[in-house]
C-alpha cells in the first residue's frame, strides 16, 4: 500500500491526490519572458513584411515618394502576419514544446491538469491573447475623432492586468483557454 503525498501549503495537487502540479510561474518571470517574446515577434514581423513587400507594393510606383500600399493589400499582409503567429505559436504552445523565451526562461505551457497543450487549445490560447489588441484598435477607431485616440493604447494590457486581480494569477488568456504558465 502506497501513501498519498504530503500536501504542501502553496502547492496544488491533482484531483485525487496524485502527484503535485507544477507551480506557476510568478508574475515578474513571466513578464520578463513576454517582453522577450514581443522582441522577437518584431523581428519575425519585420521578416514577413520583408519578405511580401515586392507582393503588396503599388506597381509601376517609380517616384522616390512614399505610397501606401492599397487596402486589399494591407489586408493580406496583416492576415499573413496573424495566420504566422497563429501558425508559430499553435505549433511552439502544442505537445510540451517551446518558445525560445520560454526556454530561456525556463517556463513551460500546460493544461490545468498539468499535461501538454493540444493543438486546439494552443491557438485557443494565441485568439484569446488578442482580446487586448483588438479593443485598443477599436477604441482608436472610435476616439480618433475626439483627439483622444493614443489613449486606446491602454486596452492593449488588459490581457497581462487581468493577472492583478485573478485569484491565480493567470493572464487573461491562459483563463480563457485553460491553461498555465509553469517554472521548470
């Protein structure tokens, strides 16, 4: 007969009793991994832009003048970007694998019972964390009359403050998609 473990104050454990679950990251660390995160989605944004200029550039555009290029092409451009995010980080979150930050880092995604992220969940997981994007470019959209505009900036945190006030900690979009940050 085997004994159950020890509960340990501040350590969750699994429904019935088995062995602990991973402890969350704390907020600090998982920030600091976000930041380096952002940094690197820059990058690969500024790649793919790189890469679809010579397709969403006006044609026969000589001058040495700035032009914008037309809206159906800044709208397969930004569909290209979010379709890659969508593609990189479904595929990175899935089956226990990693971004390079959360290596770095030395965290991990997992399912509120402490096992690997599905596919499903992990783009879950990448919509849910534009809740905040979206509702900073609506607000600029409906304050770009009134002058006001810069301050929809602010809706852009709301997905990393909902960890201010979450019983757990989580991020906005780890609640929504079932999972958690964790500390290897």
């Amino acid at each position: 007969m085997t004994t159950p473990p020890i509960a340990q104050p501040g350590v969750a454990t699994a429904p019935g009793g088995t062995p602990p679950l991973p402890r969350s990251a704390n907020l600090a660390r998982r920030i600091g991994a976000l930041t380096y995160e952002a940094l690197l989605a820059v990058a690969m944004a500024f790649g793919v832009g790189f890469a679809l200029l010579p397709l969403v550039s006006p044609v026969g555009s000589a001058s040495r003048e700035l032009v914008v290029p037309p809206l159906f092409a800044r709208t397969i451009m930004a569909c290209a970007l979010v379709g890659g995010g969508a593609l990189y980080y479904g595929w990175c979150w899935s089956r226990g694998r990693r971004t390079l930050p959360q290596k770095t880092w030395r965290l991990r995604l997992v399912g509120l019972d402490g096992g690997p992220v599905s596919w499903q969940r992990a783009l879950l997981r990448y919509a849910a964390a534009w809740i905040g994007p979206a509702m900073a470019l609506t607000g600029y959209a409906a304050l770009s009359t009134t002058g006001h505009a810069r301050n929809a900036l602010a809706f852009m945190l709301v997905n990393y403050c909902w960890a201010l006030v979450d019983r757990d900690g989580q991020f906005l979009h780890d609640r929504i998609a079932g999972t958690r940050v964790v500390a290897d």
